[in-house]
C-alpha cells in the first residue's frame, strides 16, 4: 500500500481540491437514457435511468465527483417528480428504472419527504426501481418508500473496497459493519441489495487494485447482495489528481477490469457488471478497445465468460 505521511484527508481538504460545478436546472435532470440490463430473473430488459439534479451529498468521499451536477441548496419540492416526469415524456417506456441522484435517495435534503407520494404516483408500473443510498442512511424510511411504490424497490449501496486502511481513507464514513447491517435490513424486507465495488481506489497498486476488488465481491455476496457493480476508479474530482500528482492514486488498466469482470462472473453467486463508461480512459490500445468493450458489454448481459480478445498489446 502506497502512503505519504502529510496527508491528511479531512472533508475540508477534499473540498479544498474541488473545481466548479456545471450548470445544472433544478427543474430538469442532468442525464436520463434508456440501456440493456440482465435482472435478476435472467432476462435482458430495458432499464430507464434518470440522473435527477438535486442538493450535493453531505458526505465527501475522497474519490467521489458526482457533485458536480448538484445544487449548493435544496430544491424545491415538486421539483423532483417535475424531473421525472421531463424524463418519462422524452423515453421509450420500460419496466424498470433507476433514480441516480449524485448522493443518497433517502437524503431528505437531496429528495424532499414531501415529493416521496408523487415520486411514488409517477413510478407505478414499474417493475422494479432502483435508488443508491448510504448505510448510514438505512431506515424505516426505505420500508415506507417501498409500501407507496407498491413494486420492487432494490438499493444499490456502496461498499467501494473492504481494504481495513483504504476504507476509512475513502473519507465514506462508514464501515464494513454498518454495510454489512444495511443489507441485512434490507433482505430481511425482501429489498434487494447492489453492492458499488471500487477497481483500484487510492494508494493501491494495480496488483493490490484487483485483489481487493476480488475481495470486496466476496464479502459483498457473503452480506447477501445480489449484484455487484465493478467501478474502474477515474481521477478528474480535484482530490484524486492531486494524489495521482504524488503518486498515491493511478487509474486501473482495463485488463484489470476485465480480469475482476471475469472473476465475478465465475463465482455465480449473483449479477457482476462492469462499469463500462468512459472506457478508453483505461485503455492505451486502440486496436482492441472496441472488442474489448464489445466483450464486457456481452458479458454484462450474459454474466457468461466468453472468450478472451487477443491484440499485440497484451501479448
Ligand atoms: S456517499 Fe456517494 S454520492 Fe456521497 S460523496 Fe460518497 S460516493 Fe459521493
Ligand atoms: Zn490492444
């Protein structure tokens, strides 16, 4: 494990490293597109997912970038289902769908409680909804969303890595105990679980990336988890590049990616994707990208290992 004794990672210092946010309308969210996902009863289906504008996370995670399309303030409610409903007028219709809203769906600051009903109005018929929340968020308030849905709601939560010093450096103020304990809560409600998995976060090398990564799947499917999402870590939030300046932080190559894909997959003990945006980030063959991309994606939807691509770069 790489470290440098100066630094100290503290929320102040994190947000001392940060650039501008982009412009964001309250009114409309950031991002909303329509994309091929295996469920959890083995069909591959259309999936709606809607990156809903709103409040930035009150935690601040070493590695995290998604305030940068977030509010300094809370909006205002009704603005939330208004997103929505811009979103479902401008998709194709599908069964299932995903609220990403850049922190926490049960962050009352982020999502106001008094936009839960509507929210819950406008997502009847789905199949299944998916919404990201933090451990420390896991409450009574989950159950209640779920019985005003009346359908499936699943959670994805982020574990990021099980590493005993890499975690509490992450700054995510939550330990392996309170993941564990959200998803034991969870299942017991019949709630399924996503688990967020970090490919190489800071001060690991790309040997120490993959294993902990491996580890991190283990102990996510030993909680009970249904699926776990593989993450390649990308600097660009201020925090990371300047630990990569200083040669604490370095991206994971894809074959790496491809390597804990495969892992994954191999263990069947429930969906393994990897996180296939962005890719040639993590690639310095173009030659092989698009296969290689072409191959994950294929294995994403198959959660079947296919055969290997060969290139001169890996030879
Ligand atoms: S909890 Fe999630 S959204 Fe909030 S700072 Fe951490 S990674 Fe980012
Ligand atoms: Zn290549």
């Amino acid at each position: 494990m790489l470290t440098l004794p100066d630094f100290n990672i503290t929320n102040k210092w994190i947000l001392d490293q940060r650039g501008t946010k982009n412009a964001v309308d309250p009114n409309k969210p950031y991002a909303f597109l329509v994309e091929k996902e295996r469920q959890a009863n083995g069909k591959i289906e259309d999936v709606t997912t809607i990156f809903l504008t709103n409040k930035e996370c009150p935690f601040r995670c070493l590695m995290c970038d998604l305030w940068k399309n977030t509010t300094d303030d809370t909006i205002d409610v009704g603005a939330i289902p208004k997103q929505i409903e811009f979103a479902l007028k401008n998709l194709p219709s599908t069964k299932h769908i995903k609220l990403y809203n850049s922190g926490n769906f049960f962050d009352s600051t982020a999502i106001p409680l008094k936009d839960h009903n509507a929210i819950a109005s406008l997502l009847h018929g789905f199949e299944t909804v998916l919404v990201e929340n933090h451990p420390k968020l896991t409450d009574r308030r989950i159950l209640e969303f779920r019985d005003k849905l009346n359908t499936d709601l699943q959670l994805a939560i982020g574990l990021e890595t099980t590493h005993p010093e890499v975690l509490p450096k992450l700054n995510k103020q939550m330990s392996l105990m309170d993941f564990s304990k959200s998803v034991n809560m969870l299942k017991t409600h019949d709630i399924l679980c996503r688990a967020f998995i970090l490919l190489r976060p800071p001060f690991l090398s790309e040997e120490e990336g993959v294993e902990w990564a491996k580890k991190s799947i283990d102990f996510a499917f030993d909680c009970g988890v249904e699926c776990c999402a593989v993450i390649p870590t990308r600097s660009g939030n201020g925090a990371l590049n300047i630990l990569e300046t200083n040669g604490l932080f370095h991206s994971p190559n894809l074959a790496s990616l491809e390597h804990v894909q495969e892992y994954g997959i191999s263990l069947d003990k429930g969906r393994v994707f990897a996180d296939l945006w962005d890719l040639e980030h993590f690639s310095e063959c173009t030659d092989c990208l698009d296969q290689r991309k072409v191959r994950m994606d294929e294995m994403n939807l198959k959660q079947e290992i296919l055969d290997p691509i060969f290139c001169s770069c890996s030879d």
